[in-house]
C-alpha cells in the first residue's frame, strides 16, 4: 500500500495570508501564530505576505485572488468571527466558511481555514495563544503539510 503525506517543511515555498480586520485583538494573535509556525518550519520571512481585509466575510475574494498566482503555493485564511448579541454572526461564519471551501477547490490551491467562529470573546482568546493554543499557528501547519502534499501528487 502506498502511503502519500506531506511533510511539515516549508523550504523554497511561498505563502499568503487574509486576514479580516475586525476583532483585530484576535487575529493580530492569529497572524503571530501563523508566522512563527512558518519560519520555524523553514520559511523564509520575505516569501511570507499578509494582505488585510474589513472582515471575515472579505476574506474569500481576496484569497481567491491570491490562490490564482503561480508564485504563491499556499494561502492561509485568518479571521475571528464571534457571535456577540447579533445575528450577523450566522451569515458572516456561514459565507466565510463556504467561500474559502469554494475557493480552495475551484483554484486547486491549498486555503487553509484559520477562522476562529465562537460564541464569546472569552473562546476566541483561548484559541488565539492562550490555553487552546493559536489556531493561526494550526492552520499554517496545515498548510505546510498541504502544499507538500499537492507537490506529490
Ligand atoms: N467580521 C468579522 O470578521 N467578525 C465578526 O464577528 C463580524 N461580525 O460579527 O459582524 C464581522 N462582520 C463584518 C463582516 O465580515 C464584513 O466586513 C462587513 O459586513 C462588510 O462587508
């Protein structure tokens, strides 16, 4: 049987990052995260690019965008979407999910999903470097392994 997987080094390999503005307090951590985990797999600091967007629901359009160029292997989506009082939060979460999800398959780029969606700001900080780790470092790992992955097949 043959055993196919990526590995987790990102040397000579480039990759994007959206990340929404809103709830900046959160994605900011989102951000570290996801750049301390490139670099110490190998990355190069000038083949990392961050490019920022209003919010969450803008991520999509733009990582689509990014996904389409040859020289960016892989991109990775950063973005807190926290529920609050509003039934914003439904729409936002659901479009931003569904759009990245489109977005990777209809490019055949790996965009990796490091939107946090929670009920609470109290949830979204755990996640974003405190004690439920920093799921922008978790979605660049992802992505590391993605685009070996894509590499080998
Ligand atoms: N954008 C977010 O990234 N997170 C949220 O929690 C959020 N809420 O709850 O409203 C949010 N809204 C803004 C949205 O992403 C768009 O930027 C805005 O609607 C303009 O299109």
């Amino acid at each position: 049987m043959e055993i196919v997987e990526g590995e987790l080094t990102g040397e000579g390999k480039t990759f994007a990052m959206v990340a929404g503005r809103f709830n900046d307090l959160i994605t900011s951590k989102l951000i570290d995260g996801a750049v301390d985990c490139l670099i110490r797999h190998g990355v190069l600091s000038k083949d990392i690019s961050l490019y920022k967007v209003p919010g969450a629901f803008e991520i999509p359009l733009v990582a689509g965008k990014l996904a389409e160029k040859d020289d960016i292997d892989g991109v990775i989506a950063l973005g807190a979407v926290i529920r609050g009082s509003t039934p914003h939060f439904d729409y936002v979460a659901s479009e931003v999910t569904k759009g990245i999800a489109s977005v990777s398959l209809n490019t055949g780029k790996p965009v990796l999903f490091g939107v946090l969606t929670c009920d609470t700001i109290e949830q979204a900080l755990e996640r974003a470097g405190t004690k439920a780790g920093n799921k922008g470092w978790d979605a660049a790992l992802g992505a590391l392994e993605m685009v070996s992955l894509m590499d080998k097949i």
